[in-house]
C-alpha cells in the first residue's frame, strides 16, 4: 500500500512538473492536445517543442487551435511595447512599423509641430502645340497654428519638346513657386492672400507673377469632404520676348474641394479661373484633379491632371495645354 502511494505521490509531482514546463498547449483536429512551447508558427505549420515528445512538426491542416501560455504573450506584448519605446520622438500607431516610427521620429524632430508637406518626383508629359516630357521635382508644405495657416510649394520640371512631325528639340525648364496665407474670419468664411511666381520658357514667360487677395466661403468642411469657393481682386506682372513687362489688373475666381475616399485614398479637384477686367478676351483657367494613395508613412503615389487655356499675351502663341504628371510623394 505503502509503495503504491509512493508511485502516486511521484506520479503527481511529475504531471505537476510537466504542467509547469509545457506553456503552450496545440489542440488537434482530431481531439488530441499536445503541450510544450511552440516555436514556430506559420501558415503552412506549427513547430512545438513538448517535454515528452521533444521537437514536433504538425501540418496546419491539422491543427484546430493554438493556445499561447498566458505569462509567455503578456512577456511578448511588453517586448514589442519596449522595442517601440526605443524610437524617440515617434508617435506610435497601432500597425505601424519600426522603419514607419523611425520616419516619423526623424520628420518631428527637424519640423515643427503643425508643420506637413512632402516631396515629389515625377514624370510628366504634356501636349499643346508641341509635345512635352520629362522629370519634374516638387517641395510643398503647410503650417497651421489656431486660425492662421500658410502653405507654399516649389516646383522644377526640366522636359524635352518634340515638334508636330516628331522631331526632338533642344530640352527645356520650367519652374515655380506658389504660396498663400489663409485667415479664418468666422466659420464659414475666410481670408486669403496668394502669390504665383512662373518662369515658363515653354510659354515664354520670363517670368509672370499673380497676387491676390480673395475671400473665401467654404461650403463643406467635413472630415472626409471639402469645398471651398474664394472671389476677389489682385494683379498680374508679365514679361514676355514682345513686352517689356507691366502689371495689369486681376479678378480671380478659386475653387477647390477634396474628398478622402478612406484612410489612404484621396481626391483633389480645383478651377482657377483670372481675368483681366478691363479686357474680358484676356484670361486663363486651369482645371486641375488628382488622385493620391498612402502606401506607408513616407511613400504615397499620386496622379495629377491639368487641362489649361490662356489667352493673356504671356501664353506665347499657346492657348490650350492638358498635363498628366506621375509622381512619387514622401509625406513629411
């Protein structure tokens, strides 16, 4: 009897032992369970390291649940939170990845807080009288602080003309800077003063610069969906290879809209519609819509289409241009 509590007892403790060692349990399809540590999961397999059966390789199609020790997930839980904490300056998101809180921690701590932009490299091609492509570089950013907020970009676009019967002539550039102040009066209505700066050797355009000074009322300012309409007075500055250069008076008409189609996707829409009071026959209008898609914190491709007509002297004998630029976006 004596004997027989004794291999109880010993039975007991080793069961007791092998409990304490096996963590994870893996319970098959067919009812059986083993216990152990697993070591790898996949989607094809599930390696477990058992106490008893030792080093074990079971087929996924087999499996009918994989149940981690509790201690060993909340000591994994708090290894990832620790790895996270080592990216100083980052804004930890659910999902995002070590390089995506590096990119993060790195933009935050050379702009300032309100501060986003990004840059651009694309290509694109244009038709109007001539045929037009190349490699065009781009810098934008924005700064909001309460009411106030300014936005600017820089664009260069370096391209190669090809003639109406095909025939390749000397490359030519483009470049560009645009910036704007926006004041919120009393939602919905705001103030809005903007300077376009253009060198356009393609039109001739050395250079032509438009200030304005517009008000703006905006019809929607949803998350998700905006519209925005903005009217008002301003002037414009050419020089051309036929004029010496002088500013003639401006009206402009602005409107733009934006709708995020989902976390990621996105849809830009703007008309910019000048005209010279005291010549009506002398205006331009650009339509102007995109299509951008947020693939990771630093990469977001883009499509933009322009479609154009100016009549001003600057136009430099061209009235109607459409572009389609493709581009790769780094937010920041």
């Amino acid at each position: 009897m004596k004997v027989s509590v004794l291999a109880l007892l010993t039975s007991c403790f080793s069961l007791l032992a092998i409990t304490q060692l096996q963590g994870d349990v893996v319970t098959l399809k067919n009812g059986d369970s083993i216990s152990g540590k697993v070591l790898e999961e996949s989607a094809t397999e599930v390696v477990l390291d058992s106490p008893i059966l030792g080093k074990v390789t079971l087929p996924k199609e087999q499996v009918q649940k994989v149940q981690k020790d509790a201690e060993e997930e909340t000591k994994e839980t708090v290894e990832k939170t620790e790895e996270a904490e080592e990216v100083p300056g980052a804004d930890i998101e659910p999902g995002m990845s070590v390089s995506e809180r590096y990119w993060e921690a790195f933009t935050s701590a050379i702009f300032p807080k309100g501060f986003t932009g990004e840059f651009v490299l694309g290509y694109n091609y244009s038709e109007s009288s001539d045929i037009q492509s190349g490699i065009q570089l781009g810098l934008k950013g924005k700064y909001v602080n309460g009411k106030h907020s300014v936005t600017g970009d820089v664009f260069y676009a370096y391209t190669r003309k090809k003639d109406a019967d095909g025939n390749v002539t000397k490359p030519t550039d483009k470049h560009g800077l645009n910036a704007a102040y926006e004041y919120d009066i009393q939602d919905p209505f705001f103030f809005r003063a903007s300077e376009k700066y253009l060198v356009d050797r393609v039109k001739k355009l050395e250079p032509q610069n438009d200030i304005n000074a517009l008000l703006g009322w905006r019809a929607l300012d949803q998350e998700k969906l905006s519209l925005d309409f903005a009217v008002g007075p301003g002037a414009r500055y050419q020089k051309t290879p036929n004029t010496s250069g002088e500013w003639d008076p401006l009206v402009t008409f602005l409107q733009s809209s934006f709708y995020q189609f989902n976390q990621s996707m996105r849809f830009d829409e703007k008309i910019d519609y000048s005209v010279d009071p005291s010549d009506t026959g002398s205006y331009s209008l650009l339509f102007e819509v995109s299509a951008s898609v947020r693939l990771t914190s630093f990469a977001e491709p883009k499509i933009i289409y322009r479609n154009s007509y100016d009549s001003t002297v600057g136009a430099g004998g061209i009235k109607r241009e459409q572009s389609l630029l493709v581009a790769l976006a780094v937010p920041f």
